[in-house]
C-alpha cells in the first residue's frame, strides 16, 4: 500500500506548483501580454508547459471517433456498449444509415498492459471503412470493487470466449500485444469442443507466444527476476481514495516508469524537442507531440493475480510455447485448431516483442492448412507502429483487409462473396502489391516459386515483377501460404 499512498502524496504536493505554472502559462500566452512576443516569454511560458504536462494526472481518454469514410463518402459513427462485465466492457463503433449485416464483424482485443484500449484508436478507425468493428475495453483495477472478486489469466480466457459467443459465428479476432496468447488459449479450447462460435479468423500483432526465441530486455529481466520477485517489489494495495480499496493491483506508474525506462533516451529528446516546438511556434508538431503523449500516460492498473499469472505463464515458464499451459485444469491446444485462419504480424524493430516470438504460432497450429496462414514482417516498425501510425494504415491495414475478406470468402458459411472480396481489397489497398524476389532482409515468409517475396509500393517494381500492379483485372491471390 505504500507505493500507492506515496505515488498519491507526490501529487497532492505538486498540485499547487502545477496550478501556479499552469496560470503563469495562460498569463504569457495572452496576446494582451507584450511578453507573449518576446522571446523570452514564449521560453518561459514553453517551460511551464513542459511542466505541467509532466505533473498531470492522466485520466481515461476518449475515442471520440465521430465518422469515417465510407465507400468514398464520411459516415456518421456512434459508440455503443453491447457487452459488460466487471472488468471489461465491449464497445461497438457501428457505421450509422449503413447496412453492416453484410460487412464482416471484427473484434479487436486489446491489451492489458497498463494502457486504456484508446490505444488503439488508428487500429480501430483502419477497420471502420469495410468492417463492422468491436473492441474489449477493459476496466481499471482500482475503480473495480473488492466484492467483484478476483480478476485472473482464467477468466481474461473467459471473457474472450464469452464475448466471441455473444456476438455469434463467422466473426474474426484481432489480438494485439498481450492478448495474442489467451486468445489463442480461448480459440484452442473453443475448438477443441467444436464450438461452432469459434471465429474465422484471427489475426496475431506482435504477442509473446514464445519468448525464448530472440528474447527481448523485458523478456530477459522477467525470466531473471521471477514470479516471487515480482509479488514482493510491484505489488501494492489500493488506497481508500478509489473504489477498488484493498484491492491487490501492479499499478499503471510502475507500468509507465517500465515502458519509458526502455527507451529513456528517446522520450529525453522528445521533451527537448516540444520545449523547442513551443518556443519557435511549431503549433502542429507541439500538437502532435500532446496527442501521443497524452495517450502514452494515460495508464491503468492490472490485478496483482492477472499480472502475477501473464508473467508466469508466458514469460518465466513458457507454458503455452512448451504445450503445458492449462485454463482452469483442462490443457490447451493449439493443434486443436483445424478451422481458423491464422495470421501473425510483427514488427522489423519490436524492442518488446522479438522477431519469431508472434510467427511462433503457426508452429504451434500444426494441424491448421498451410493455405490458410500467413506472416508479415513490417520493416523498421517498432511495438507501437505495428498497430498506429502511418506505417500502420498504409501498409498493415491493407493486408489484415485481405485476409480477413479472404478467410470470409473461404469460409462455407461467410457473407463476402468473391465479387464483394475483390471490391473490398482494391479499397483497402491504399497501395497495390507487387510480388518480387525478397533479399535477405525480405519481410514476408510467404513462399512462391521457391523464393520468399516481400511487396512495395507502386511506381518502384521493375522488370522482375509478377505480376506488375498496373495490369487492369488482377485476380484474388488465394490466402498466401508459409513454410
């Protein structure tokens, strides 16, 4: 409990020195104020807000996703929660004056690992043109009341199959991050009882299903440390000022010290960078600097038990990856999976998730067809630009678009029909792909013609193209294969 109540007290304490600097902003930002135009105005005002920013409290944020564009048209969209329990809720962004029955529905797990599932804001607005998308919004531990009960791996795998159920057959699963191993955990077990909600499809980006192979700092520190070292030294108890008092939680500013210490350099720079973008009156890069960072701190806690399982189940004794892993006494199977189309995305520069530690699942679905998995490296992509950002929606939106509308279009009872198929996948390909030889540093392993092929965009293939992009009917690749 004391790291919480000292985390609290370090608040209270600023609270007035960040009140004083936030007024003395507004008073040299006036333009009323001659000192606004001064040079040394903006730098004492620039500081003030570089202050502030870095002593807030950060709450909840919004999606606020109010349209999207739609068949070349903007479409109204309204947020809607059509699932709930305790700790999570699921929310429907649905296309408003649009017929969606037709359009295939996706459900996007976020995840649980400190940050709210806003997140995930440019994941969920890449689908919202062609799908009908859902996604977990998962709750804060501390806000969660005692009486709940407990919150652990179990019942995450629970939730997940619970809410694939609710929203019925045929629909597809997108795991990002730390939801990739209860989600394939909760299709294994669907599966394994011919569950006939189980998804289409679903789609892994940048989770740990094996974090032996090219084990990443985190990775490293949790296999040294253990499970017990972790319960002593993170571990703390809610204080009487939240709902969830007494509640056993890793909180979300250890969570955020952890993040940012991996990459201290980087963020250092990056405050340099926006006092600077203050003072010379860079208003759009100071503006983009406050979106991503305001989302960045905006942090949650977990369940101590939740938290205290993921690190043991996945990091310390890679029960999954070796086969062992159990929900609730019943062991899970990967090879159970027979229907579901897999595809697994990671990225070329992931400094959490190593390289080969998501395409892991692929070994683990042995019994699924060849024809209907697939694995995408982006390169020079780190954690969070495999989900965001413009890498992101130029490049990995388009191909999750194919997939999906390819595994519906395969799927005997699916409600995308090839015509509709192809229509959709000239939509979502921003850029068209050309299929060339890959060198060494290819970022598919899709075989063909005994090479493996990475893509790029038009305008740069050459003579060895096949086939080249500009050809006018292009036929729909079946769901690329691996070896």
């Amino acid at each position: 409990m004391f790291q919480y109540l000292l985390y609290e007290q370090s608040h209270a304490a600023v609270a007035p020195a960040r009140a004083a600097s936030e007024a003395m902003r507004l008073l040299l930002t006036n333009p009323l104020n001659p000192l606004s135009n001064t040079f040394h105005g903006r730098a004492f005002a620039a500081a003030c807000e570089v202050f502030e920013a870095g002593t807030r409290r950060y709450e909840k944020p919004a999606f606020d996703i109010e349209s999207t564009i739609s068949n070349g048209e903007p479409v109204p969209v309204r947020e809607t929660i059509i699932w709930k329990r305790p700790f999570c809720r699921l929310l429907h962004f649905e296309r408003r004056h649009q017929n969606l029955n037709r359009d295939p529905k996706v459900i996007i797990v976020a995840p649980l690992a400190g940050h709210y599932a806003t997140l995930l804001r440019d994941t969920v607005e890449g689908m919202l043109p062609k799908f009908n998308v859902y996604i977990t919004d998962w709750s804060n531990a501390r806000d969660v009341p005692l009486a709940y009960g407990q919150f652990g791996l179990d019942d995450y795998i629970d939730y997940i199959m619970s809410m694939l159920r609710m929203i019925g057959p045929h629909c597809h699963v997108v795991a990002v991050c730390q939801p990739s191993v209860p989600v394939l955990a909760a299709v294994s077990l669907m599966e394994e009882t011919n569950d006939p909600h189980v998804p289409t499809s679903m789609v892994l980006m940048g989770g740990p299903i094996d974090t032996r192979l090219n084990p990443t700092v985190i990775n490293h520190f949790a296999e040294k440390r253990g499970t017990n070292w972790f319960r002593r030294n993170v571990i703390t108890t809610v204080p009487l000022n939240y709902r969830g008092f007494l509640r056993e939680v890793y909180p979300g500013f250890i969570q955020l010290s952890g993040f940012m210490g991996l990459n201290l350099d980087r963020h250092i720079t990056r405050q340099r960078n926006y006092f600077s973008h203050l003072v010379l009156g860079d208003n759009d890069s100071a503006k983009k600097h406050r979106g991503f960072y305001d989302e960045y701190r905006a942090v949650m806690d977990l369940t101590a038990e939740f938290f205290l399982q993921t690190v043991d189940t996945v990091f310390v004794r890679h029960l999954l990856a070796k086969g062992e892993m159990r929900h609730r006494g019943r062991l899970v199977s990967p090879s159970a999976i027979r229907r579901v189309a897999l595809m697994t995305i990671e990225g070329g520069k992931d400094e959490i998730c190593g390289a080969g530690q998501t395409e892991a699942a692929h070994g683990l679905c042995g019994n699924l067809p060849r024809s209907m998995r697939d694995h995408y490296v982006q390169p020079e992509a780190g954690h969070y630009g495999i989900f965001g950002g413009s890498r992101f929606r130029r490049e990995i939106v388009p191909r999750i678009g194919e997939f999906i509308l390819k595994a519906e279009a395969a799927s005997p009872s699916g409600s995308v029909t090839p015509r509709r198929q192809e229509r959709g996948r000239r939509i979502f390909a921003n850029e068209q792909i050309c299929r060339q030889p890959a060198s060494s540093r290819g970022v598919s392993f899709r075989p063909q013609g005994g090479d493996s092929i990475r893509s790029h965009q038009r305008g740069s293939h050459n003579s060895r193209c096949v086939p080249c992009v500009t050809r006018s009917a292009p036929t729909p690749p079946r769901i690329q294969t691996r070896k």
